[in-house]
C-alpha cells in the first residue's frame, strides 16, 4: 500500500529579499540578515514534507504474506470468507513457527476472532463474487501466546536508535525528507523482532540530529549526546541504494545493514522488482532481511553495544594523590558521602495503557534508594522513559529492580526493563514472494 504526501514547495530565502530590499541601510540590513539566518534556520526543520509515525509500537505476533483466493455470492460475502481462511492459515504458520514439526491444533474461528489482533491488507483484489489478496495477521500476544505455550513478553536487546539512510538520484537522505526507506521502517512491526528498535518520527529537530552526515560520524561524544536525548544505547545504520533504469521501471536496491558509530556493516544483498509500483514490497523485504541479520548477530554475540560510547571522564593524578593522603576517619566520612550522592539514571518499560504508566511509576518509587522518578517520554501503547535520581550505582538498581520480579536488561546508562518470563528469539524473516528476486 502507498502513502500520498504533498510534494515540497520551494521557498524564496529571507536573506537574498532581504539584501535587495536594505542595500543602502547597512545597519538595518545586518539586523535582518540575522533575522532571515533564524528563518532559513527554522525552514530546515519545519514543512510538511518530513517525519514519518511508526504505525505499532505493540508486541503483536505478526504472520505475513497469507494468500487466499475465496469465492462468494457477494463481493463482502468473499471478502469475509478470505479473512476467515486467512486466519485460519496465519494460526497454522504461527504454531509451525514456535513448534517446528508438529501439526497446529484446530481451533474453531470464535476462538481465533477472539485471540486475533488484526487483520493487514499487504494486497487484495476484490471482483463481483471472488476475493483474491495477500494478507498479514496479528494475533495478541498475551492470549495467543497462552495456547501457543510461550511467554507473554520477549527477551530484547538493548535500545538501538536507528536510523535509516537512502542512497537515491547520487544524494543520500535520511531524516530531510520523507524517503520510502523510512516510510518502509515505518510500517515495520517490531514485536516479533528481538531488536529494541527506537524508531523517531523525523519531525522536530530529528532532520538536524539525525541527518545522513552524522551516520558517517565517528566522534564518541557527539554520538553519546544524540543516544542520549533518545534513550538509547547505540546506533543502527540500515543502507538503502536504489537504481531506477528508466521512471516507472525496473528497480534495484542495495541493502547494507551498518550498525555502531562506525557503521560496520554485518550483511549486504541485493532485491529488485520489476516495476516501480512494487518498490513499497521490496524495501518491506529489505527490511525484514536486515532485521533478521540483526537479530542473528544479537544471537552470536555481534551485535552489543559499542563500550567506547561510554565516556568516562579521566582521572587526575593531583587529585588521587589527595584522596591518598586523607586520614582514615576522613575517608570513612568521605565513602559514605559518595554512597550516599544520588546518580540519574534513565529507565525504559512498557506501557500499554495508562493505567501501567501509573503502576509502573509506583513500582519505581517503591524501591529502596530512588528519591526521585519522573516520567520524560510517555508513548501509551509503547515503550515509555522515565529518568530517577537513586543513591547508588546503575548495577546496584538494576540488581534491586531484578530482586522485585523485574526483567533487566542494561545499556549504556539505560536500564530496560519489563514484567513476566523470556520467550525464545523469532527465527529468521520469511522469504521475498515472487515479485522481488534477489541474492
């Protein structure tokens, strides 16, 4: 499916009117050459040619790539009938995929109506008696996972920012404007992938913050700044360049799965299709490539967070040779005023709803040594971030947090954390279908 946006207008630069208009005032000319510098400013983030929303942030089981072809005396008669059998067939896929080599149990379609999500309409076409698409069910996690026999909520790595850059006419982009390699990142359901992805908008100051030159940039500071505004850990650099033979025909993309300041790269492949309406389908395909790399380097131990993005400020000599000389009541004094500092730490959960917001928030505070706990970033239906000031190290938290029942994951400053038992890691994504070939 395609999505329609306006295509960008160009804008005359406040700072040439400027000039023509105040050449013989000097003074009054250098005022409005700053004002007009604040607006060509404000024009580099503002316009409605940018940002993208990702669709679900849920933890929904997602199967993909359903076709049915369903006959019925009316056009919604078949429609039905294809969604019926789609699920029907999505619940066989589903229990393959946690149980390989034994055969789903048959559940009547109350049964599936009431653990299924949604449905996603991938591509359909709809004649006077007859249903022929291609679908993808989202079943709900916690009741589907209770007759499937795993746990509610997935084991996931630590937060990845990502951002994705496009290679497309010889300029590459990422956040300057809406790409389809970002709309593809977009409709990317997460839930079925170990990969914490924090995926932003590019709205706001993202197109400044996360524009395709800093996915070159190697500086640790800069980069520990930018994870830091998104709570996240390290970075994922997933490539995209496409090659267009003539408009409207074949495409060719070359993906490239980059992650870690220094963008290493863990896989490249190739996909293409033979027409550019099919371009949407094969950035889908690439993403599920690229994310079942990631989750195989999660597996070996590849991909983890970058160590030299934790900074650490250097010690001084004059100083240690201070703290050596101090007497021993003093230095008693003085370690039970550093365990007694309080140290801000950044902690992500989930919430589904607002009621979890509030639980979750009165679980915090509940722990011993947290004097305070304010909630930064609240995304009801995702992953929410909360900041608290706790008298003691990180390690020391996150073991607190993990003797309550928590499930604690760290990163570099960021704790992670969620209710309930681990559930094993999504196999690879499925195979292209048969309009995207590639290798």
């Amino acid at each position: 499916m395609g999505l329609g946006f306006p295509r960008p207008t160009r804008q005359k630069s406040a700072v040439t009117l400027a000039k023509r208009l105040f050449r013989p005032l000097p003074v009054l000319s250098a005022l409005l050459l700053v004002g007009g510098a604040s607006v060509a400013v404000l024009a580099q983030i503002e316009g409605s040619d940018r940002g993208v929303v990702p669709i679900d942030t849920s933890g929904s089981l997602e199967v993909t790539g359903v076709k049915v072809d369903v006959y019925g005396k009316t056009a919604d008669a078949a429609r039905y009938g294809g969604w019926r059998l789609a699920q029907r067939k999505a619940w066989k896929a589903l229990w393959t995929k946690h149980h390989p080599g034994s055969s789903a149990p048959g559940l009547p379609d109350s049964t599936l109506d009431s653990i299924v999500g949604g449905i996603v309409v991938e591509d359909e076409q709809i004649g006077p008696n007859r249903y022929v698409a291609r679908l993808g069910v989202l079943f709900d996690r916690a009741r589907a996972g209770q007759i499937l026999g795993v746990g509610g909520v997935a084991t996931r790595s630590a937060p990845y920012l990502i951002i994705p850059v496009q290679w497309s006419g010889g300029r590459p982009e990422s956040f300057e404007h809406r790409t389809e390699w970002q709309q593809a990142w977009a409709r990317f359901r997460t839930g079925s992938s170990p990969i914490d992805y924090v995926r932003p908008s590019g709205t706001g100051s993202d197109p400044l913050l996360l524009n395709a030159a800093q996915a070159e940039r190697r500086n640790r500071v800069w980069w520990r700044v930018i994870l830091d505004q998104f709570g996240a850990a390290d970075v994922l650099i997933p490539k995209v360049r496409l090659e267009r033979l003539y408009p409207g025909g074949p495409v060719t993309g070359h993906f490239t799965a980059g992650y870690g300041p220094d963008s290493k790269i863990l896989t490249q492949f190739s996909l293409r299709v033979r027409n550019a309406g099919a371009l949407g389908q094969m950035l889908d395909e690439g993403v599920r490539r690229i994310d079942a790399a990631y989750s195989l380097a999660l597996n070996d131990g590849r991909l983890r967070p970058d160590p030299s993005l934790i900074i650490e400020e250097p010690v001084d000599p004059d100083a240690l040779e201070d703290v050596l000389e101090i007497p021993l009541e003093s230095a008693d004094a003085l370690s039970n005023a550093t365990a007694a500092a309080s140290s801000t730490i950044t902690i992500q959960f989930d919430t589904p709803d607002a009621g979890a917001l509030s639980r979750g928030e009165s679980a915090i505070r509940s722990v011993p040594g947290i004097s305070g706990a304010t909630t930064t970033s609240l995304a009801i239906g995702g992953v929410s971030v909360m900041r608290v000031s706790y008298a003691g190290d990180i390690a020391t938290l996150r073991a607190s947090l993990a003797a309550r029942g928590w499930q604690v994951q760290e990163g570099a400053g960021v704790l992670r954390i969620r209710r309930g038992g681990a559930q094993p890691t999504p196999p690879p994504a499925q195979p292209a279908n048969g309009n995207v070939s590639g290798g």
